[in-house]
C-alpha cells in the first residue's frame, strides 16, 4: 500500500525537477546536500551532466560544461543529451572550483557543483640549520591546510618556545608560521625546533629544526681581506710611480 501512495508521489517530484532544472549533475564521489564534492589532492572527480528533457529532442540536447565561468572544451560524442568532465589529479587550486552544466540554447537550465579539497599542512621531517652568532635565524613552517589548522606550537629542546627570553617574533599568514630571531645567541637559540599543527580532519603535523650555531667567521674575515687588499694595492701603488721615476731618469 505504502509502495503505491508513494509512486505517484516519486513521479510528481522527478517532473518538477526536471522543469525548474533541465540538466542534472551525478557525481563520483556523491554531491552532498549542499551541492559540494568532498575530494582530496591527487584523488579524481568524475562528473555527468545529462539533460533530462521530458521529450526526445530535449534528451539530446547540446550541453556546456563551465569551470569558474570559462567554458571546458569537450570533444565530439560528448557533448549531446549527456557529457562527462573528469578533473583529475585533484590539486590545491580545484579547491572552491565551482563546475557549471546548462543546456546551450538555454542557460537557465542549469545545475552547479562545487569542489572541497581537503589537504593536510606539509609538514615532515627535518632540517639541519647553521647560523652564525649575532646573524638572523629564520625557521619556516607550512601550514597551509584546508580545513585551516586548529592549533599551531613551536617548541626548543621539547618546551614551548620563550618568545622574551630568546627575543623571538612569530608570524603567520595563514601559509607560513615564521620563527625568526634578530640577533643569534649560541646559549639561546641552539637547539631543536619542532613546529607542530593540528588539522581537524588529518590529526598533528610536525617538523624539526636542528639548529647549530657557529662563530662568526666571515665578519671577522672581512675586515681582514679588505685590510690585505688595501695593502696590497699601496704597494703596487708605490712601484708604479717609482718605476716612472725610473723611467724618467734613464731617458
Ligand atoms: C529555459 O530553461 C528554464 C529552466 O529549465 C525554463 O524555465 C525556461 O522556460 C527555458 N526557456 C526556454 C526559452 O526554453
Ligand atoms: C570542506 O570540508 C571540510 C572537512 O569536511 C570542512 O571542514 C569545510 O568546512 C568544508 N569547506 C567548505 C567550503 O565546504
Ligand atoms: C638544547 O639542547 C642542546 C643539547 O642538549 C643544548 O646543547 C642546547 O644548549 C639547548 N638549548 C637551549 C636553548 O637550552
């Protein structure tokens, strides 16, 4: 009984969708609810568009697929009553995508979807870094993730960086979380660096520094070779002119 009060009810609905859209969008992986793609770097998303005209004719209409408003140029054979757009690899700029089917005689029979790509922040691994003392140290993380990182740490030898004690800035835009020190102190900044981030989705995300700080050898050195030169210089200088007076003398 259900089955039959039901079936009419299927039809009415499949009807009004087709004459308030025209087109219709499936997918591989599913359209949530709010017409979003949930898909991830590298992955692949495949999308139909099929006209689904209640008449023959209709059925075969021509189909335009847009990708941020620039059309998607779609071979011969695909193009006709249905038309399929692969987007593969997925890379961080299809996130936020929006992919548009309408009928090509009639743009307002349309259907849209639109891509999130989730990624977690490239964070791995280690570093060795060499620093001079009384240079600047600058430590770069990447934290650019989607969804955004919930919770970002830098640590030395394992304790919460002291931003007063080494004068350390940090900084970050949303991409970059930067630490960077003015001027290197072997007893304050040598050590290992962890900046650690928590994504929502991925869990934590870590990488190392390890930071070395040697004496400064080139800025004594400087001072030294332009001394030699200037040395130098003077005494080839001082031959110059008394060779001329040499010269002079021996005409
Ligand atoms: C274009 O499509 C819309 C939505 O399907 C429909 O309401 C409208 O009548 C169509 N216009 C023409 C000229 O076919
Ligand atoms: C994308 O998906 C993530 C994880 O499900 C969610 O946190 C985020 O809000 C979504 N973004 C958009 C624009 O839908
Ligand atoms: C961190 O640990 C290393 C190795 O134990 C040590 O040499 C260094 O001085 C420590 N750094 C700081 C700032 O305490």
């Amino acid at each position: 009984m259900k089955l039959m009060t039901a079936s009419p009810l299927f039809h009415l609905f499949l009807c009004c969708a087709t004459q308030t859209l025209g087109v219709q969008i499936q997918s591989v992986p599913d359209i949530n609810g709010e017409g979003v793609i949930h898909t991830e770097l590298t992955k692949i998303v495949s999308l139909v568009c099929q006209s689904d005209g209640g008449s023959e004719a209709e059925a075969e209409e021509e189909l335009v697929w847009l990708r941020n408003d620039a059309a998607v140029s779609l071979k011969e054979g695909n193009k006709n009553g249905r038309s399929t757009v692969c987007v593969t690899p997925i890379i961080h700029e299809d996130n936020g995508a929006n992919f548009t089917c309408h009928l090509r005689k009639n743009a307002t029979a349309s259907a849209s979807v639109t891509l999130n790509v989730t990624y977690p922040p490239q964070l791995t691994g280690s570093e060795n870094v060499t620093v001079e003392e009384e240079a600047v140290l600058v430590l770069r993380c990447d934290i650019w993730a989607n969804p955004p990182v919930s919770s970002l740490t830098w640590t030395l030898n394992g304790s919460k960086v002291d931003l007063l004690a080494g004068a350390f800035t940090v900084t970050n835009d949303g991409f970059t979380s930067q630490l960077s020190a003015e001027r290197v102190e072997k007893s304050l900044h040598e050590g290992t660096y962890q900046c650690s981030a928590d994504s929502p989705i991925y869990g934590g995300h870590r990488k190392l520094f390890h930071v070395t700080v040697t004496a400064k050898t080139m800025k004594l050195m400087m001072p030294i070779i332009a001394g030699l030169v200037v040395v130098v210089l003077t005494a080839l200088l001082a031959v110059a002119s008394r060779w001329k007076k040499i010269a002079t003398c021996c005409k």
